[in-house]
C-alpha cells in the first residue's frame, strides 16, 4: 500500500516582508483541508507563533535560530512530531522559515532526510518581497537566496511604491529569478487555491541552482553584525509614551533596526496590541482581547545590525505606565 505523502508549502522571504500574514490569510480559508504550520523565529522570544491562527495542536514554533543552521535538527523534529500528534489526520504542511533563513539547507532538509522523505514532498517554495523596502534589502546576500530558490514570488505591498515603479522592480527580481511565476499584492492576500495545491517545485530547477544540494552539508553563517534584542514586562505601557518613544527611535535608528515585532499590554486597554515594523515603516493595531485567564505580559523584539540591547530595552520599559516600578532590563541576544 503506498501511503500518501504530505505537501509542504516553505514560506520565505525576508524580515518584515509580510510572512506570518500570508499564513494567516492562508488558514482562515480553511484551503486544503487540515493545515499544521512550523514558524520559526530568529530571536529568543516568540512572536509570530501567538499571531498564527492555527489550532494550537496544529502549531509548533521554533525559536531562537534560524532553521537553515542552529535549530536546523528543530525542524526535522518538529515535522515528525507534528504528523505523529496531531488528532486529526494534516493534509498539508506549511513552513514559514525566519527573515533570515537561506532556503537551501531547509530544501536539503525535505530532499534528504529518509524518514521525510517518505511522508511529505515539496510542493512549492513561496518567497515574499517588500516592495517598499526591497533596495535596501537586496544587497544582503540571504534576500538574494531567498529570491533565487523560489517557485512563487509574491510582490507584497505594492500599494506603497507608484504604479510606474513595479515593473522596473519585477525586471530586477527576474534577472535573480527568470522562471518563478509571479503575483503581486498588498497586505499579502494571496488567494489560497493559486498558491496551495498547486505543484511548482522543480528539482531540476533546484538542482540548477545548487548542483551539490543533495550532497553537501549546505551550513549557512549568518552576518555576525545582525542581532537580535528582546524585552519583556507585565506592568502595562502608557500608549502615548510608547507611541512618542517608537517614532523617535526609527527616526534615529530606522536604517540599523531591520525590524521590530511585539504584543503589548497598553494600560487600559481590553485587547493585546500587535505591533511591526520594518526600517522606517510602522504598523500597529489591535488584536484579539487578553484572556482572564493569561497574564497580559508586553513582549518586544528587535532585529538589526550593531543594536545596543541594553539602551533599546531601556527606552522600551520607560514606556511603563508606572515608570517608578519598571524591571531592570536584561538582554536576550
């Protein structure tokens, strides 16, 4: 009897560009049956994970690492662990790797492990694009990679740059990439049945690209100026504070701070705020409410080059509502 394998959607693309999104739109139309999500998070303290919509049995988050090296073994167990615990049966896997990830270790992963092999196959690769953002991404060699490898590429946010500059840019992203299929939208809303179920994973594509992908050990080092910062703190913020804190940082830091991510606990607010941004782009809005029975806990991550984690992690607690009770900052790198 020959068993059904599992497809396996990989979601890149680089920090900000609109990752945890898409998955989300992807899950709220139920597209494909039964979905289990893999998100995996470059910093120690998650956020995207409680930004997922999936059914938390459905759901593991991978911290602390990219996939495409330090937690790279997270993620073969992860998968196995996802298939084996589930109590309904996944018709489908989507991964959604860190801003960060090259894509061809996490490849090589599903293309040589013996066991996956046997129980999942690669259905495509889809690769995100900040159309806002991607001059100043593109000389960072992982963007690249990440635009290399992929099968789909989705050219987000393209309400942001004039009409007359989107073909120019998709010229540029195809001399990386001649032979992706291309979509472009805003706020990632990818219709689900033109990206799920849809075979556009090439080995020989793959295979042209990195000849050695099946043999070789693929490790991948990260640029060792770009580090991650983390903050944590259950007193509530002071929403005004926080707003004139965060617009004076990008307006001072916004070329090093790639991005910033967090859930807050704004004082006198009934629901948890989700906040992005990507160099000098902000977004916040408010999300679901704190449930009676969940601390409401503030936490907030930094992704950039050369940060100061002690001066940021300072200037995020003196957003404390109760500026005389902040905590002492520690930093998670």
């Amino acid at each position: 009897m020959v068993t059904k394998k599992i497809p396996v959607t990989v979601i890149s693309g680089y920090l900000g560009a609109g990752k945890t999104t898409l998955v989300n739109h992807l899950l709220a139309y139920k597209a494909g049956g039964e979905i289990g999500v893999i998100v995996n998070e470059f910093g120690e303290v998650g956020i995207d994970g409680d930004l997922i919509v999936a059914d938390e049995e459905a759901l593991i988050e991978i911290r602390n690492g990219c996939i495409c090296c330090t937690v790279r073994t997270d993620l073969v167990t992860g998968v196995k662990f996802l298939l084996e615990r589930s109590h309904r049966q996944l018709d489908r896997l989507i991964v959604e790797t860190s801003g960060l990830a090259d894509p061809a270790p996490v490849l090589q992963t599903f293309l040589t492990d013996t066991d996956l092999l046997t129980r999942v196959e690669l259905e495509s690769v889809v690769t995100l694009v900040d159309a806002a953002n991607f001059q100043r991404q593109i000389g960072d060699g992982v963007a690249r990679e990440q635009i290399a490898f992929a099968d789909l590429i989705v050219l987000n946010k393209v309400d942001l740059l004039d009409l007359d500059d989107i073909a120019p840019l998709e010229r540029d992203l195809r001399t990386l990439n001649p032979v992706a299929t291309f979509v472009r939208t805003v706020h990632s809303e990818v219709t689900a049945d033109s990206l799920l179920g849809v075979h556009r994973f090439s080995l020989p594509n793959l295979l042209a690209i990195e000849p050695g992908i099946l043999q070789d050990a693929h490790d991948h080092e990260h640029d060792n100026s770009i580090t991650s910062c983390a903050v944590k703190t259950g007193d509530p913020l002071d929403p005004d504070r926080f707003n004139r804190w965060v617009n004076q940082l990008v307006q001072q830091q916004g070329q090093q701070l790639m991005r910033m991510k967090g859930v807050l606990n704004f004082h006198g607010e009934a629901r948890q705020f989700y906040f992005h941004s990507v160099h000098m782009l902000l977004d916040a809005k408010p999300g679901r409410p704190w449930p009676s029975d969940e601390a409401r806990q503030s936490r907030f991550v930094f992704i950039g080059r050369h940060l100061d984690g002690n001066a940021l992690q300072s200037g995020f607690l003196d957003c404390v509502r109760d500026v005389s009770r902040r905590p002492v900052a520690h930093p998670v790198v």
